[in-house]
C-alpha cells in the first residue's frame, strides 16, 4: 500500500495531488517520486514556475526512471555523488556523471530509438539536474531531425472517419477537427461553456476557454463550433437526457461535462486516454492507419486535428494572429491586440472563412439571410413571413436576368486573362 506523506500546507497539498494525477498512468512512478527529495522538488518546480502540465512530468519522472534503474540508484544518491560534504558542487563527481550519461546515451542509440525520443531523455535528465543545483552538460550536441512525421488528415480522410463513427465519437472528432481545440482541454469542457449559443440556436457556437483549462494556464481565448458540430453536439445532449438501459437519464445542467465517460452510470468527465483511444482506433477502423504497424509513433493522431484546424483556417484567408488567438496560442505581433476586436469580431471571422469538413453547398439568398439571422441570435421563422418572402424571392424574368449578367461577367474576365501567346509590343511598353 502506497504512503502519502501528511500533508503540512496548500502549496504541499497541490503538490501531491499534482504527482498523484500525472503519475497515475504508472502509479510504481509515484512511491519513486514521494520518496526522494530530488524528484520533489522537479514536481514542485514545473507545478509552480511552470506549465503545471500532467504529461509534463510523467515524461520528466519517466525518463529518469529509467536512467535511475540504469544506473541502479535512487535520485537522491545520484544528486549526493556531485555534491562533496559541504554541499558544494563537486567536479570530480560531475565528470563521473557526465561520463555516465555519455554512456546512456549511447546505450538509447544501440536499441533504435528515433532521435527526438534520444533528446528528449537528455533533456529531462539535464534538466533534472539542474534544477537541484548541478550542472550537467554533455560535451556535444544531439541531432533533432523527426522520424516520425505527423500530419494533418485531409477532409476525404475526415469525412471517412465520421462515416465510421457512433454518435459520440462524431462529437469528439466534429469539435476537434472545426475548433482547433486541445484533448486535454476538451475534456474539461462543460455545458455552460455552450449553454448560452446552443440553446438559443447561434451559430457559431462561441466557447471561451479560461486559462486554467488548457496548457500552460498563461491565457483564456476564444474559439468557436460551426453547424456541424452543433448539430452532432445537440443530438448528442439529448440522447444522453433520454438515456438507455444501462445508462439512467442525465439531467444536463451548467457544470455537467461537455463529453462524458462512456461506460459510468454516474456522470464522470472522460479521461484524455480514453480520447486518444477513441482517435486511434477510429483511424485504425478507417484503414487510414495499420493495427499490427512497427512504427512506434503514427502520422495521424489526436493532436492532428489541430493540424487540420490550423491548415484549413490559413487556406482561407484567416488573419494568421486570429488564427493563433482561436487557438491559445500567442499572438506573434503583440501590438495587435485580438482580443479587444470582440467576440462578435471573431464570429464573424469564423463564420465567413467557411470552415467545415463537409463541402459547403451552395446557399440561395433566402439561406444565407436566415444563417445571418441565426447568427444573430433571432428566429428566422418569425422574422421571414410569406409576405417578407415573396419580395425577396426572384421572379422568373429577374433569374434570367442574373443569369444573361452572369454570363457576360464571365465571358468579359475570359477575355481579360492574359493568353500564352506572345504580344506585339508597342512603343510605350519599349
């Protein structure tokens, strides 16, 4: 049975739940990180001064885990041999643990490793120490060149996977593929965050993420939901209100999950692994990717879909900092200030950019004037009577019109294009 040591104050508090979290994928990982001061303080320094990210340390307490079994020592010990009596850095021990890690490294090359994952090692065990106080620094640089390339899917590899997919699998892929959306902040999504558009039926559906639920927690921004998936969202909800026979009914309010797990009675907010599971496995279904593959890493995965989300936005003209706003992430030119445009701004922005995964067919006036209503939150039902209709709508002799003007517009910007043959020059262009 695992001891957690008593807890003496909030900071230590938030510590060991923090350790807790990330570590319980590997739960041997945590008695390894309890018990030596040295991994403490790593686990204390990036939930403080860093990201405070779960995966952040998993990878840190990971990869020196296995340098520690290498080695067969604990932390603590490895920290001590650098040190002499008084605490102070001592050299000879640091050019013993230099010579060591040369050693590991080499020992990570022997077994294939790609050359990221062989920098990503070093990286944590650096930084390991060096954040108790010992420099350690290999003599030579490491290469940083990825084996494992990852991709964006395309809309055709999209529209496969949805063709595949269950109800709720479709509202995982629809709002990661049209929102630029992180897993691990999907996850922490609740109703309230789409209460407001969703109920009152605008579109887009406008989410403001708060900083403390994504990455890093540096900043709140806002993203949006096209059509689509608020229409794979709203069925979703609904189904889950109805319930089924193993499920009881759900009653929805503000701080229900967005997404919740699958095979739990009680209403629980699903796990990123459970996601990443149901990414990977989709893709697999599709044939987009192969279930008995060697590679250790694949070109199509969760994080993906913010890829797609990215490519699609700047393919159709989107304001790249608008862009990187809707996706929390900074803003390259800090003097343009995003944010003070407004949400209304950014719906716009996304609203007239047409993204989506299906293609978008084409809308008559009456459509499009109902879609511009929707945005704005009113009914077109009670605003478009028959009679506001009938004005609107085009006789027969004004379609034939359009359709004369549509066809000499065409035929003058044919002949406006330049040609390959060559032209006579004149004395003005001499």
């Amino acid at each position: 049975m695992l001891r957690v040591p008593e807890r003496q104050n909030r900071a230590e508090e938030k510590v060991l739940q923090y350790i807790v979290e990330s570590l319980s994928i590997r739960s041997r990982l945590i008695p390894f990180t309890l018990h030596n001061l040295s991994t403490m303080k790593i686990a204390r320094h990036l939930l403080f001064n860093r990201t405070g990210s779960p995966l952040t340390l998993y990878g840190y307490i990971s990869d020196f885990h296995y340098f520690c079994r290498w080695l067969k020592a604990e932390p603590d010990r490895l920290i001590n041999s650098c040190r002499n009596r008084n605490g102070d850095a001592n050299p000879k021990g640091i050019a013993r643990m230099t010579a060591a890690l040369d050693q590991y490294i080499d020992q990570l090359r022997a077994r294939n490793l790609a050359p990221a994952t062989i920098r990503s090692h070093l990286k944590s065990i650096t930084s390991f120490f060096r954040i108790n106080g010992v420099g350690l620094k290999l003599p030579y640089g490491l290469s940083v060149w990825n084996v494992y390339q990852e991709r964006a899917p395309s809309r055709e590899e999209l529209l496969k996977i949805l063709e595949l997919a269950d109800l709720r699998e479709r509202v995982i892929i629809t709002i990661l593929a049209v929102s630029g959306l992180r897993v691990g902040t999907l996850v922490k999504l609740q109703y309230r965050h789409v209460k407001n558009d969703l109920e009152r039926g605008i579109i887009p559906i406008h989410i403001h993420v708060e900083a403390e639920l994504i990455k890093g927690k540096r900043r709140s921004y806002d993203t949006f939901l096209n059509e689509e998936a608020a229409e794979c969202l709203r069925a979703y909800l609904d189904a889950r209100r109805i319930g089924t026979k193993k499920i009881p009914p759900e009653q929805i309010h503000d701080a229900s999950p967005l997404i919740r797990a699958r095979h739990s009675k009680q209403v629980r907010t699903v796990p990123v692994s459970a996601v990443y599971e149901v990414v990977h496995n989709l893709f697999i279904k599709s044939g987009l990717l192969k279930k008995d593959s060697p590679r250790k890493k694949y070109e199509l995965r969760p994080h993906s879909f913010r890829r797609f989300f990215r490519t699609q936005m700047a393919s159709l003209g989107v304001d790249p900092d608008c862009i990187n706003f809707m996706m929390g992430r900074a803003v390259k030119d800090r003097y343009h200030d995003v944010r003070m445009k407004g949400v209304e701004y950014l719906r716009g922005v996304y609203m007239t950019s047409g993204m989506r995964i299906r293609p978008k067919i084409k809308m008559n006036k009456i459509d499009a004037l109902k879609e511009i209503l929707q945005m704005w939150g009113l009914d077109p039902q009670k605003i478009l009577t028959h009679e506001a209709l009938a004005q609107i709508t085009p006789t027969p002799k004004q379609e034939q019109t359009d359709s004369i003007d549509t066809a000499i517009l065409s035929k003058a910007s044919q002949s406006s294009q330049p040609t390959d043959s060559p032209q006579k020059s004149t004395g003005a262009s001499e």
